[in-house]
C-alpha cells in the first residue's frame, strides 16, 4: 500500500513539472497531495507537498492558508496540516477517480507508470456522469474476461 501511495506521490509530481492547470485543478492536486502524504506517512508538511506539487514552499505556504480560508483544511503555520471534511471528500473524490481511470487504461494493457501519468492528466475534467459509465463499463469487463483478452 506504501508503494502504491508513492507511486501516485510520483504520478502527481510528473504532471505538474509543467506547471499548468487551472484554479480548480491546483486545488484538488493540492488536496490530494496532502491526503496521499497523510496516509504515506501520517502527516504532510509543505516541504513534501513542495516536493510534489513541483513548487516553492513559499508558494505552499500561500496556497494552504488559501485551503484553509476556503474550509478544506486546518492549517497553522510550524504545526500539523489536516483536511477538514471538505478537504478530504474531494481528495476522495479525486483518488476515486484515478483508480477508475487507472484500472480502465491497465485493462487496455497500457503499462502502469503510462497510465498513472495519464489518469493524472485527465481526471479533474471529468464528469461525475461519465466516471459512473466508466465504473460499470469496467464490472462488465471483469464479468467478461473474453471481452479483455482482445485488448492483450
């Protein structure tokens, strides 16, 4: 599981060496950042999120008491960062996402770090609606392993 939790630390670090995305997006990188620190390794500090978001730590700074106006996380400057309920319902969201496009581009037999990378560009432009039809696109599938075996 820790391995996993890096390997998605090292998915979101790659796609943000270009420094693009909208408002919404940074927000929700920054919130999954956080989340997948805390479960890797109980806490986030805004050195690693730095790490990971592919910014200053100034720039960390500016951005958690901005999270934390807007109610998704409780920060204090030199103390721990914890996301509020909010917070983590969109960082849940998000995970939730990638690992639906995730298990989708590996059934297609792209190889795990192409798709980790792929999923990460693509799930915050994603309708809720077409998340559901891809879930149950993906049980029909697993029900279906014939269907599948073309794809390899």
């Amino acid at each position: 599981m820790k391995e996993k939790r890096a390997e998605r630390l090292e998915s979101i670090k790659a796609a943000h060496k270009t420094g693009k995305g909208d408002t919404n997006t940074r927000i929700e990188d920054y919130l999954e950042v956080i989340s997948e620190l805390v479960e890797l390794k109980g806490y986030a500090n805004t050195l690693d999120i730095s790490r990971y978001m592919n910014v200053s730590a100034p720039s960390v700074t500016k951005m958690l008491k901005r999270l934390d106006e807007n109610g998704y996380i409780e920060y204090e400057k030199y103390r721990g960062i914890n996301l509020t309920p909010k917070g983590n319902a969109i960082a849940y969201g998000i995970r939730q996402k990638h690992e639906i496009l995730l298990e989708f581009f590996k059934m297609l037999g792209i190889e795990n770090a192409i798709a980790n990378e792929d999923a990460e560009g693509i799930e915050h432009h994603l309708n809720p609606k077409t998340i559901k039809q891809l879930r149950k696109f993906i049980t029909y599938l697993k029900a279906n392993p014939k269907v599948i075996s073309s794809f390899e």
